[in-house]
C-alpha cells in the first residue's frame, strides 16, 4: 500500500489519539484525530480516509456508530475496533458489522503497525477486485472481437471505443485488401465530406503510406505540410495513425483525429491507443484477441488469488496445488479442453471468499467457536458475491461455492447430497481437502501424503463422492500425480478450513 494512505483516529481520549499519532510518526501516514463520533462524521464526509481506528466505547455514540457511518459514506473503508473490555461477544459483534479486526487496550506499535498494515492490504485487495468488475465492460468488448460477429460490427465497436476513451472527433480503419495491396476505407466515424472529397485518410494519401511503409505508429501535425493538403491542413488539430499488425503482418491501420479539441494526442494516448490495436488487429486476423486476453484475465485472477493466500499465514502454492490436482482429475475424466480451462479458472478463484475473512479469524491458532465458524464457512458464498456480475467467470461458481459440501449431506452452505452437488463441487472437495491435510494447520501437524490417501479412501461415501475418489485413487496409483509437485518446500504450509 502507498505510504501516504490517511488513516482517521477516533477516540474520546484525548491522549489516546496523540499517542497513535506519535507511534505512527514517520511511516509516512496522513493522519487525522477526531475526538466523538460526530466529529468523526465530519472527517469521513469531507475528505477520503483509508483506515478508521476507533474505540468502541465513547459516550453517546459508539464505535459502531462510526463503523456504520464510514462503510455508508466509503464502503471501501476498512475500519479497525479499539477496545479495553475484549470479549468473544464484542469481537463476533464487531467482526459482524463490518469491522474489519479489532485491537485489545493496551496494545504495542508492533501490533498497531501489523494490524494497519493488514488492513491497507485489504482495502488493497477489495480495490483490485472492484477495478476487475469496471473492466467488464472492456473485456465484452474484446470477447466481441474475438467472436465470428460481422466484420462491420466489430470495427463499428472498435472506433466507438477508441473516441470515446481517447477524446477523438474522427476515427476511421484502413483494411489491406490482398489483391490489389492497396489500403482501402473500410469503416469511419464522424468523417467529415471534406476529408472524404480530398482523399484524407483512403489508403493512398501520404499519412496512410508511411505508416504502412514503416509499420509504426506516429502522431502527426498540421505543421508538417508534406502530409497535409487544403481543408486538412486547417482542420486537423492531431492524427494519430496505428498499423494493425499481426504476426509482425501489416492487416490496416486505425486512425483518430482531432479537430475541435485544442491540444495535440500525446505519447501516452499513443501508447494507450496499442493495447486498442493490437486486440483489434488480432480479432480482425482470426479472432486471436480472445484467446489471449482469456489467459491475460486469468493471470490477473491468478494474481488476486495469490494475494488472498498471502493473507493466511499458513498458505504457500495452495492454490497452484490444488489447480494441478484437479486438473489432472478432470483429464482422466476425459473432460474437454474448455472444461478444463474451467477447471482452471475454479481452482484459481475456489477460496476468493476469504478477502471477507478477518485475520482475527483467519488465523486463529485453535479451534474457531461456532460464531467464527460462521464466519470463515461464509468465504463460499461470499467468493460468488464477488464474481458475480462478470459472465466470464460463471462456470467458477460451483467450484466457489460447493468445495465444502459433503456427499452425505453434512456439508455446507446448502447441506447438498449426493449427485445433487455439481460434479465441480465434488471434484474440488477432494482435491481441496487432500491438500489441507497434507498442510500444515493452526492447530496441528501436517500428515504425510500416506496418511491423506488413506484419509480421503477411508471418507469415500460419506464426505466424497465415490467416483470422485476411485478417479484419484487409480490416477496416485499410476502415478499420474506427480507426488514432487505436492511436496511443500516453505516451513508454513497453505492451510484450508
């Protein structure tokens, strides 16, 4: 997290909040004291605050009150409990309304720094995930290129796009026509008839020839005649002119105009303006845009994932693990190429839900009451709170959601039975758990990889699926598993409730 994060202290002791800002001296932190929750109110309503540490208690209005209000006002606040009368009610109370850990009076700037340290990498998270449902829309668009959809829609879609995140008045696409080698117009927007009378832009005028000849992108001026001529050269404020290129093969180009903006397109629009075409050019050659931006995705969620684990102070390459087991599962099972890639992308996101997790609870060492309990088995529905709203990520669910459901019907969150739970849910329940047991937990010891074996046999029926377990019985016996990729080389090992 950023060193200038603001973090508000609230607290009814006037010495209380000077003490938190001298033990925060020179972290870099911006740092803002409020003395009552109204004051508090203030603060949070006109200026932007990170971090909430406020005590509990404080006359008229509490804590919660300040809780309630942050989350109203900035939902993505984390807010942090202080109190000097710690009880289990008070902690669960707390953890339940939204507050994202609590510290006990008095505490040591040690724990004060971990815990804001947490807590910004949280908010952290929370953003990422946030920025990854605002780039929805961005990916339909590239799944639309990359789609068999008519070539007229796609470049129509391409040139709305690009006006209206470049600030562009004119957009056109010049596509190589392969018999006669010679660029034509092939779609426009906002062209004016002056443009169009004297040749601007038709895949002979002087801008379109050089881009093509030297297959780079350029921002060109009005000062430069030799590329300009009548109206043009009046009108035109800046042209950026973009080669389409795949496989280093010049397809077109893409070009943007300014004519009633004042300033020039910069280097840096230009450079935004490659990531457009290049997508645009893949999708207009064979639709390869959507197969590599389908791997891009999943490295960013791949990414997130590994964020969410560094938060278990017991998790190392879960999640990696558990991916390579079941996809060597859902191969012996004969499933396709595309199943498989699902089996990928659920393996990636199956625990997503634990960025609600307080790590409080997290990583309790010891058994978690039934209140926390609640809590950490609300990490299922909470993955698929998450992801929901992005239509690329549906078939992840039922890994999200079902990998702790039980064959018996013991499970949760819906206490499904049997072949009532998606084939996905039973499949990374076995996986899932194979690789808790052979991990290190709060609470105990990790078995060795002889032991889980026996464990998910001896559990066949009763919280597997029998299939599910005869498939990776036969596929450890033939060693269809490599037992070195599941050998965990840290000395805290990944750890799955």
């Amino acid at each position: 997290m950023e060193q200038d994060s603001r973090i508000l202290v609230v607290d009814d002791e006037k010495y209380i909040c000077d003490l938190i800002q001298e033990m925060l001296a020179g972290e870099g932190y911006q740092i803002n004291a409020a003395y009552d929750a109204s004051q508090a109110f203030k603060i949070l309503e006109n200026q932007g605050v990170d971090l909430v540490l406020t005590d509990l208690v404080m006359g008229e209005k509490s804590g919660v009150d300040v809780l309630d209000r942050a989350l109203k006002i900035q939902p993505e606040t984390v807010v942090v409990m202080m109190t000097g009368q710690p009880t289990i009610e008070n902690a669960v109370t707390v953890l339940k309304s939204g507050a994202y850990d609590y510290l006990m009076k008095p505490f040591s700037l040690e724990n004060l720094k971990a815990t804001i340290k947490r807590g910004l990498e949280k908010k952290k998270l929370l953003q990422e995930n946030i920025y990854l449902k605002e780039t929805v829309s961005l990916y339909k668009i590239s799944e639309a290129m990359g789609s068999t959809i008519k070539l007229d829609h796609l470049l129509d879609l391409i040139l709305k796009m690009v006006i209206k995140e470049l600030g562009a008045d004119v957009a056109s696409v010049l596509l190589l026509d392969e018999k006669s080698k010679r660029l034509r117009p092939k779609a426009y927007l906002g062209m004016s008839p002056e443009f169009l009378k004297d040749g601007f832009l038709a895949g002979t005028d002087p801008v379109s020839e050089w881009v093509v000849k030297n297959a780079k992108p350029r921002i060109f001026t009005p000062g430069e005649a030799r590329f300009f001529k009548g109206a043009q050269r009046s009108m035109v404020k800046s042209l950026i002119s973009y080669p389409l290129l795949a496989r280093g093969r010049v397809l077109g180009t893409l070009n943007l105009v300014r004519i009633h903006y004042p300033s020039p397109f910069t280097p840096g629009q230009l450079q935004s303006l490659s990531i457009i075409a290049s997508k645009a050019a893949s999708a207009i050659e064979s639709s390869m845009l959507y197969e590599d931006l389908k791997e891009a995705y999943l490295d960013t969620l791949t990414a997130l994932a590994n964020a969410v684990e560094a938060r278990d102070l017991y998790t190392r390459s879960h999640t990696e693990r558990v991916w390579y087991m079941a996809e060597s599962l859902a191969t012996q099972m004969s499933w396709g190429e595309e199943k498989i890639q699902e089996v990928r992308m659920g393996s990636i996101l199956h625990d997503i839900g634990k960025i609600g997790v307080p790590d409080a609870i997290l990583n309790k060492r010891g058994s978690l009451n039934e209140a926390e309990f609640e809590i950490m088995k609300s990490h299922t529905t909470q993955g698929v709170t998450i992801l929901q709203g992005i239509e690329f990520l549906k078939p992840a669910y039922p890994y999200v959601l079902y990998h702790h459901e039980r064959y018996d019907g013991q499970g949760y969150p819906e206490g499904l039975k049997g072949e009532d739970i998606p084939m996905e849910g039973r499949l990374m329940a076995v996986v899932d758990t194979f690789d808790a047991i052979t991990s290190e937990r709060p609470y105990r010891k990790k078995r060795n990889l002889r032991k889980a074996v026996k464990e998910i046999k001896d559990n066949s029926g009763t919280q597997f699926d029998p299939f599910v377990v005869d498939i990776f019985l036969d596929a450890w016996e033939r060693k269809i598993i490599d037992r070195k990729r599941l050998v965990i080389r840290s000395e805290r090992a990944p750890y799955s409730r």
